[in-house]
C-alpha cells in the first residue's frame, strides 16, 4: 500500500501547522483551559476560512470532498497542537452520519451552514450502559400522531457542550440490544425538554451528557429509513475512531519532539542528558513505536472508507489497540525523562500525557478491540 501523501495533502498539512501554531501556543491553550468550555470563536472562524470544514463534505453542498485519510491528516495536526476546538466530534462522526442517512433535502439545508462554520453539530450516539456496543440504545422515540415523543438519556457527546445541533440514536421498535429497531434524529439543542450537563474532559475539550424529556420531533427529524440505521453508525464510529487514533499520532510526535529537546537541554553532571546512551535509546525506542502507530492509523483511514464491514472493523480495531499501546508507552517514557516536572501542570508533556490516556480509552479500550479482533476470527471446528 502507499501511504505516501498528494502534494495537496501536504499542502494542507504544512498551512494547517502554521494555523495551529498561531492558535494554540501554550500559553493561550493555559489560560483557555481554565473553565474554557465551547469553542474559541476565533479559532472557529479561521477553521471555516481555511475550508477545513468542507472536508468530508460533497461538493454538491459546498464542501471540498476527500476521504477519510484527509480527515485524518487535520486530526493529527490537531492533536498535535491539543486544540481544544470540537472539530473531530463533529467532521469524523455527526458528518458522515448526516451525508449517509440523510435526504437530499436535509444536507442542503444543514451542511452549507456547517462548512461555513455558522452551524456546530455533535453525534450522541453513547448511553450509560452501551460500553461501545452501538446497538445497546435505550433512547427510545415513541411513535405519535404527526412524529414521535423523544426520551432518553446519551453520555459523553463530544462537543455537545456547544453544539447548536445533534443527530442521535434512538429506538423506535425492538429492545435494548437488538440490531433492527434503531433510527437517527436530527434534534435542536434549544428544544424544551433537552436537558445538558457541561463538562471538561481529561484533554481539556468540551463533552456533555445530555437528558431527553418527552421532546416532540416531527417526521421531517428523522435521517433516513426508520429502524435501519445500525449499519450507518457502525461506519461513521469506524471513522471517527481512524480519526481519534490520527489525533493521539499528532501527539505523540509532539510528545517525542518535546522529550527531545528537554534532554538536549537539561544538563546533569557536566553535559547535556540526552548524550546519555540509556536515554538516547528510549527517545529512539519513543519514535519507533510513533511510526508504528501512524502506519497503523494510515491503514485504517484507507480502510473506513471501505463497505465490507468486517474487514473496515478488523482494521480499525488492528489500529486502536497497536495507537493504544504506542500512546502508552511514549507517555511513560515522555514522563520519567522529563523527571518530577513532567507530571506538573505547568510542563506541556503532562497535558500531552493526558490527551493520550483519553485517546486511548475513547471509543473502547484495548481490551475492547482486542475482544473484537478476537469475535472476527474464524471459529476452529
């Protein structure tokens, strides 16, 4: 496979880390963090102008195209700058979702309003008890005269602190656990009933839980075919989840940049520490499993595009659990070699520590991919 990138993709790449750079120094990124939730309008308005919410996005509805590896190719530079901005919540999961089960009527009227950045949308599609099982959705749409009766209760909407939108899951026949009966819902934050709880995450961007009380939803609401939608949000969480594992690659090239560069300066018994070979050989050891996990992650972009279900879930779980254990080991590493200051606020590769303990549990853990690696193997008679 080539994994190389187009001359536009490293366009994109270059004039997206200079963007970033301007947003997120770390000062900035120090005094948002401290009760910041939503998004920084500024840096909103200079993702739209930079067109990076047309990606993903057909042409027909203002967008710019692409697949999913352009999608990740702006994760990783966001996770590599730890912007704090919704971007992936929404580009990597409510998008796909909108595009593949909406009408025609729907993407004309939402997505023109998203690529100009007027418009914030956030999938909630994880409940209390679903533990990454799409399928387990108790959120139940009651069927009335002229629509349906909304109520239920989904967990950790990344950027439903602040979205205007959501598309969510609910049921609309069957029980909790069965694959037909689940139908998408396109549902106006403002509408009475819709209760959200703000919170931080660990990485410091925005998430909400979010409770619905008995909130009317006429037909028009509804994307696509009611009670087929599994298949849809099994895709789109496939994407999301290539998207995530490019973030925690972002960061840990960060991660490894700011090691390095610690030790070339840091001086102990009369030199400088990275000219210790035991540590020279961990930094080495920090970069190898980085690559690891971008091939891996690069793989998986190619892979979420793809219709055969199984072979897109072993990829990308092939992917989550090898970012997963690169994340884990380069921010064991980054920590000791930075000493006591590593785990301090104040030092920049804690925050990175952090990003990446998230990025690993999101979207199921290793054990869980690992277990799903394991049920798409063939059964031995």
């Amino acid at each position: 496979m080539d994994f190389s990138f187009s001359d536009d993709q490293l366009m994109l790449q270059d004039s997206l880390g200079k963007l970033l750079a301007s947003l997120y120094p770390a000062e900035k990124r120090h005094s948002l963090m401290a009760g910041f939730l939503g998004t920084d309008a500024a840096a909103w308005g200079q993702f739209a102008d930079m067109g990076l919410f047309g990606i993903g996005v057909d042409e027909a509805y203002e967008g710019f195209g692409g697949d999913t590896t352009d999608l990740c190719l702006v994760c990783e530079g966001m996770g590599q700058r730890l912007a704090l901005e919704p971007y992936s919540g929404q580009q990597t999961l409510a998008v796909p979702l909108l595009q593949r089960a909406g009408s025609e009527q729907q993407c004309a009227e939402l997505l023109p309003r998203l690529v100009d950045g007027s418009l914030k949308l956030a999938a909630a599609l994880e409940e209390p008890h679903s533990r990454f099982d799409r399928s387990a959705v108790a959120t139940r749409a009651s069927k009335v005269a002229g629509g349906y009766v909304l109520s239920g209760h989904k967990a950790m909407v990344l950027g439903g602190d602040c979205a205007d939108k959501l598309i969510l899951s609910a049921r609309t026949s069957g029980n909790d656990g069965d694959a037909a009966g689940i139908s998408l819902f396109i549902v106006d934050v403002a509408e009475e009933g819709v209760d959200v709880q703000r919170y931080p995450l660990l990485d410091g961007r925005g998430a909400a839980d979010i409770r619905f009380r008995e909130v009317p939803l006429s037909e028009a609401c509804r994307l696509g075919c009611e009670g087929e939608a599994l298949a849809v949000i099994e895709q789109a969480s496939d994407i999301a989840t290539a998207a995530l594992c490019a973030e925690a690659v972002g960061a840990m090239a960060e991660a490894n940049r700011l090691t390095a560069e610690y030790l070339e300066t840091r001086k102990q018994f009369g030199r400088e520490i990275g000219r210790f070979q035991t540590l020279a050989h961990r930094l080495v050891d920090m970069e190898l499993v980085t690559e690891q996990a971008r091939s891996m992650m690069l793989y998986a972009a190619m892979m979420a595009d793809t219709q055969d279900a199984t072979a897109r879930r072993v990829a990308i779980s092939q992917a989550k659990v090898q970012v997963g254990r690169s994340a884990r080991q380069v921010l064991k590493d980054a920590t000791q070699l930075h000493g006591g200051i590593g785990v301090t606020d104040e030092c920049l590769i804690s925050h990175y520590v952090k990003k990446l303990l998230l990025c690993d549990l999101l979207f199921g853990g290793q054990d869980h991919h690992l277990a799903q690696l394991a049920a798409a193997l063939p059964q031995s008679a």
